[in-house]
C-alpha cells in the first residue's frame, strides 16, 4: 500500500470537513463550545481516523479505552516523578499497569473483529484502508508478530503522539486565532490564493505554499509548547559524558533540554514574549537553512525551533502532524469567526506541571460563520 503524505491527505481533509461540520455546524449566530470538547472531538476523529481508520474513530466504547489508556500513561508519569511511593512503589506499579491492561483488552477486541472483518473482505490493494491498522496488518513480518494484541499496544502508544498532542495543539491555537484575530483576516487571504491556485482544492502543493499559516503554526508552538516543555531525553551509556573539565555525567544520566526556554530567549528571537504571527515566515525569507533549502519550515530541525525535537530523536510524525494542523485551522479560518466567550480577555494561561504542560480546557470559545 502507498502510504505518502499525498495518500494520507484526502483522509485528513474528508474527516476534518465532516467534523466540523457535526461539532460546530454553521451556525448564523455565536455558537459557544468548550475548548476542550471542540478539540478532542476534532484531533479523535481526524487524527484517529488516520490511526485506527474510519469504523474505530466513530466507535465510544474504543475511544474511551483508547484515551483512558494514555491519559492513566501520562498520569502514571507524572505520579512516578512526584511522588515517592518507597516500598509501596511495586503494589504501585502493579495497580497502575492493572488499569492499563484492562484499557488495552478492551481496545484489542475491537481491533481484533476489525482485523477479522477486513481479512474476510480481501480488499485488492488499492481499496484497503487508509490506517495504522492497514499498515499494520500489510507489514512484512512473519504472523507471530502481527497478532491483534500486539498491534492494538502499538497503536495505543502511537495515539499518545498521535490523538493527545493534536488536541492540545488545536487547543492552543484556537487561543491563539480568538488572542490574534488582528491577524487572522491576512492567514485567510494567503489560503484563498494558494486554494484558488490549485482549482479550490486542498492539494499538497496548494498547502506547501500557505507559509504564512505555517508560520503562524510555528509561533503558536514556540510560546506555547505542548505536551512537554523539554527536549532530548538522552540517557548517558557511555562509563561517563564529560562536557567540560568540571562538568561530568556518569552512566545511566538523563538529560533533557529545556526547549519552552531555548524558544523564548529574547537572545534567539527578538521580542520573544511578543507573539508574531509572521516570525517565521520572515525568517523563511530572509535566511537560509538546512542544505540550502529555505529556512525556518516546520520540516526543518532547526535549534531556533524545537517544536518537533532535535536530531535523531525529532518527531519522525512531524511533516504529518503539520499538514493536519493546516488543514484543520485553515478550515476553521475559512468557515468561522472565533472569539472568547463572555467578550475579550487574555490568553489563557497554560497548565505547567513541570515537565508537562496543557492548554486550559475550562475556556469557552464562541463560533460564528463567516458571512
């Protein structure tokens, strides 16, 4: 099967178009939605779409299972970081990996009749599904590492990258068109043109050329990272990792980076606590990056832009997660007025558990299609 970002992207424009139009509709007059619950319901349909295809994304009873699985991960995470169980540490962790074993029996039968319902069918190629599962089902290895259970704990994993980040990502930057709305008519303009090039159609050449919207994309990630304010997470195996003549870390160090602060550094990015939609795209213009290529796309590892990580442990997902982005706000933009429900106020603060930080989701926001 092909799987290409060209693949992959009428599936995303579809299901975006569809949620949209069941979640907020078209409403002539201000239609008020929790931030939270607008979000989820888009980044599990369309990103979920993508992951577990069409059947499973529609289906409650796998998406609770599926969202209790990785929300009891990150809590488990964050539970293990704070808190100091000491002898009571192994009871701990067996009742916590009780809860996700429940989680994932549950989510593994509904893939199991699903793997069982497509190997009836017997697609020819080029009409089997566009999703993790398909890929999963078509990838070469022998039978014994193909089982139901085995592919519904990958992409349960998968789906902590995969669903949570979208919706905290989409979250975050719908703060951001309500906080911004001076510069949203200007990203609308560029999406017109770029559409109108392409016959009116979500192409990824017509996406590739919307560098303002990406720039906008980009700004909201550097002031507002999500899910974690930290990079890297290297793990010394060496005996030892000396920096410097004073400075040695022995084996078995973590080091992480703290990239939320790299992106605010009024010495990397000039008036770094303002937010410019357009900072980017400047830099696009204006420099040079990787190879020759122009500077500062989100595709690039940039150390001014850590948005997907650095290296070889970036975001192997992240040319994936930013045309999914494009494509839901960019629809957003097009169909709707945003703005804070009760009137103007400033942007949201974020949640910052340290390492872990989430947009505020009490916030409602008020929808109104555009005339």
């Amino acid at each position: 099967m092909l799987t290409s970002a060209a693949t992959i992207k009428p599936v995303i424009q579809t299901r975006t178009e569809e949620i949209l139009t069941r979640e907020i509709g078209a409403p002539e007059h201000w239609k008020r939605l929790n931030v939270k619950v607008v979000s989820a319901a888009i980044g599990k349909h369309v990103s979920g779409g993508v992951l577990f295809g069409e059947a499973l994304a529609d289906n409650p009873a796998f998406l609770r299972a599926m969202y209790s699985y990785v929300s009891k991960i990150s809590a488990g995470s964050l539970a293990v970081r704070y808190f100091n169980v000491g002898s009571f540490r192994n009871i701990f962790m067996y009742l916590l990996h009780w809860t996700y074993r429940h989680d994932l029996a549950t989510a593994t039968r509904y893939i199991t009749e699903l793997m069982a319902e497509r190997r009836r069918q017997n697609l020819p190629e080029d009409e089997k599904p566009v999703d993790c599962i398909q890929w999963a089902m078509d990838q070469n290895l022998p039978n014994d590492q193909k089982k139901p259970e085995d592919i519904a704990h990958r992409i349960l994993h998968v789906s902590a990258a995969g669903v949570e980040t979208p919706i905290t990502s989409t979250m975050n930057l719908l703060f951001d068109i309500a906080s911004h709305s001076e510069c949203i008519d200007e990203l609308r303009a560029e999406i017109i043109v770029c559409l109108a090039e392409e016959g009116g159609r979500w192409t990824q050449n017509a996406m590739a050329k919307m560098l303002k919207l990406e720039s906008f994309i980009q700004e909201s990630f550097r002031m507002n990272p999500v899910p974690l304010e930290l990079t890297g997470w290297r793990v010394v195996i060496a005996d030892s990792f000396r920096f410097d003549e004073s400075l040695v870390f022995p084996k078995g160090t973590l080091l992480t980076f703290p990239s939320k602060f790299f992106q605010n550094d009024p010495d990397v990015h000039p008036d770094a606590d303002k937010f410019d939609h357009l900072r980017f795209y400047k830099y696009r213009k204006q420099e040079t990056g990787l190879n020759g290529a122009p500077a500062s796309s989100s595709r690039d590892l940039r150390t001014e832009w850590l948005g997907f990580g650095y290296g070889r442990q970036a975001c192997p997902g992240r040319i994936y997660s930013i045309a999914m982005l494009k494509t839901i706000i960019g629809e957003i933009i097009l169909r709707y007025d945003v703005r804070y429900a009760g009137g103007p106020r400033p942007r949201p603060s974020s949640i910052d558990v340290n390492p872990a930080v989430w947009p505020d989701p009490s916030i409602d926001l008020e929808f109104r299609t555009r005339g």
